[in-house]
C-alpha cells in the first residue's frame, strides 16, 4: 500500500472525508444542477466533480469558445490536481468531447500530459485516428 493510500486510509478512520478535504481547499461549492456534484472557476474556465468511492471523477472543464486555448483549462485542472494530491486522491475521468470544435486526439494528449492513463483504451482505425464512437474513453490518474 503506498503512502497516499495509507493516508486516505487514516483519514477515512478518524471520520474526516477527503473528497470534502478537497472541496474546501479549493472553495468549491455545490452545482445545483447536478446532484452530488461541485465546481469552482478560476480564471476562464470551471472544474467540475464528483466523489466516485474513494475517488474523485472530474466530469468536466468548460471554457467558454471565445476562451479557448489562453491557457485557462490547464490552469483550472493543475489547481484541481494539486488539491487531490495534497489529500491523496485519484482522480478518474470520462474523457468525451462536448463539441465539434474539441478534437479527441488533443484531449487525450491534454490529460496524459497532466499524468492520466487508460482505464479503457480508444479504438484507431489504420490511419491512427479514433473511431467515431471511440471518442470517448475512461482515464485515472494516482496521486502523486
């Protein structure tokens, strides 16, 4: 067991929840048009996440298309993971474009650059592009 899981696991015993750990380090409060879910904003964009059992499932980062590519997404996702990392807590995500103007292949490169791997690989065809319907892929990332 490594050292981040062993200290979810104390934290877990003496009653305090990490994944609120999380929330109050980064002022993020409750979206009220998801249930169980919190976001916080910074610069551009918002995060938003869940609690996913011991882990947390980031469900998105939206910035707005006019905001796009200054930076801001990344900003937005090195605050997050700093604040899973400090508590301990691996974060999982669902990597799915939520527009045309998002390409999957930049996708999947933004979060493995920020140290996530497949849970689910996509499927390419011959040409190394993603299939259509395999634009959507599971992703985890351990705390460092």
């Amino acid at each position: 067991m490594s050292l981040r899981s062993r200290l979810v696991e104390c934290l877990l015993k003496e009653g305090v929840d990490p994944i609120a750990s999380v929330i109050q380090l980064l002022g993020a409060e409750p979206d009220e048009s998801k249930i169980n879910t919190y976001k916080f904003s910074t610069g551009n964009s918002e995060v938003y996440f869940k609690k996913n059992g011991r882990n947390i499932e980031l469900d998105l980062i939206q910035t707005a298309k006019g905001n796009r590519d200054a930076g801001g997404a990344k900003l937005a996702l090195s605050q997050f993971l700093n604040a899973t990392d400090e508590v301990g807590v691996d974060v999982t995500l669902s990597a799915v474009p939520r527009d045309k103007e998002t390409n999957p292949k930049r996708l999947k490169k933004f979060y493995q650059q920020y140290g996530f791997e497949f849970i689910t690989e996509p499927e390419e065809d011959e040409y190394g592009d993603m299939i259509q319907s395999e634009f959507d892929f599971e992703m985890i990332r351990y705390a460092n």
